[in-house]
C-alpha cells in the first residue's frame, strides 16, 4: 500500500508526480529544485541560497511524514556543473551527522528543470 505525502511548505508538483510516496516503511521523495513554496518562484542567482531552499524543501516533505534527515538512507543530488560541488556539499553537509550521513551519488546533468543548478531526492526510512 502506498500513502501519498504533501507538505504546504515545499514546493506544489509542477506535473504528474507527487511530493513523496510513503510505501512500506519506505519514504521515496522526488527531486527538489530551488523553489519558494510561498511564491512558486525559483530562488536564483546564488548557489549557496539555492542549496539551502532545496534542503528546506525536502526538510518539510521529511517533516510531513513525521521524519528527519536522521531517516534518510540514499540522496541523489544533480548538477547542472560538477565545479559547484564543493560548495553545495557544504550546504549538504549541514544537515547531516557525518557519522549517519546517507549514501550518496552527485552526477552532473545536461540540464534540469527550470534549467536550476541544482536537484536532489531521496529516500528515507521509518
């Protein structure tokens, strides 16, 4: 059985797809872009600022489904330019405990939604 998670704080789909899916214990959320969930407009033009709208995001999808970072097992993040991987793992890396951090890929991509810098999704654990 799979229960459908929302949350007002993140961002609203932006097509046929679903903020999370909660399926046996298993919490699989789709990709985050650098959305304001309160004006569904993109925050741009600092990478820094970028990264951390995206973590906020999947924190309130988290939140929604009554976990924390603490739950997630796997992120998968995509860029749009591996030379800003160190500055967006440094925003990543806020948000975890090293001694729990998830798995993990980064891959850069051709492009993105919205042509953003930045995705990531992940999927978390009861």
């Amino acid at each position: 059985m799979k229960k459908i998670i929302t949350s007002p704080n993140a961002p609203a789909p932006i097509g046929p797809y679903n903020q999370a899916v909660l399926s046996n214990g298993v919490l699989y959320m789709s990709g985050q872009i650098p959305f304001d969930p309160k004006t569904m407009e993109l925050v741009e033009g600092d990478l820094v600022k970028e990264t951390i709208q995206v973590m906020e995001n999947l924190k309130a999808v988290l939140e929604a489904a009554q976990m924390t970072f603490e739950n997630v097992v796997k992120t998968s993040i995509f860029l749009s330019d591996m030379n800003n991987f160190v500055e967006v793992n440094k925003v990543y890396a806020k948000y975890f405990n090293e001694d729990t951090a998830p798995a993990r890929e980064t891959v850069e991509v051709a492009n993105l939604p919205k042509f953003v810098r930045i995705e990531i999704s992940m999927t978390a654990v009861v």
